[in-house]
C-alpha cells in the first residue's frame, strides 16, 4: 500500500516513519535544525508544486518530503486504506 503525498509523489507504508504538521512543530529548534540539517543533505523533497506551500512533512526511511496536504488528511488517508 501506498501513501500518496501530493504531486507525483507517494510513499509506501512500510517506509513510513512519521507525519508531522510543520506549524506545531517547527517551533521547537529541534525540529528546525533536523530540517536544516536533512535539506543540506538534499533529503528534503517537495510533493506538491513550487506554487504550494507545504502544511505538513512526512518522515520516510528514504528522508523527508515536504506535502501540500494537511498531516490530518494524510492521517485519515493512512488509516482508512490499511
């Protein structure tokens, strides 16, 4: 099964590591330097087009991609095809 991110993009449950919303939690410095470090290591991917700002980033085994859909929507879409 697949989570599809936005874009062309999709990611299989099995890589899935996490859905995060970037709002809450890009207040923690913490999670502002894990993104800074994963985008310097070009692990940072963007599902949605450059017009679309992100709402939400998703954790995967393969790095991070960043999706125009709220984590709730991703949420819902997770549990409802397992």
């Amino acid at each position: 099964m697949y989570l599809y991110l936005g874009g062309d993009k999709a990611v299989a449950h099995r890589d899935l590591i996490g859905i995060f919303d970037l709002d809450t939690t890009t207040v923690q410095k913490h999670s502002r330097d894990f993104l800074a470090q994963a985008q310097k290591q070009d692990l940072v991917h963007n599902a949605g087009n450059d017009l679309d700002l992100p709402k939400s980033f998703v954790l995967t085994n393969g790095g991070v991609c960043l999706s125009p859909h709220n984590s709730q929507t991703l949420q819902k879409r997770l549990t409802t095809r397992r």
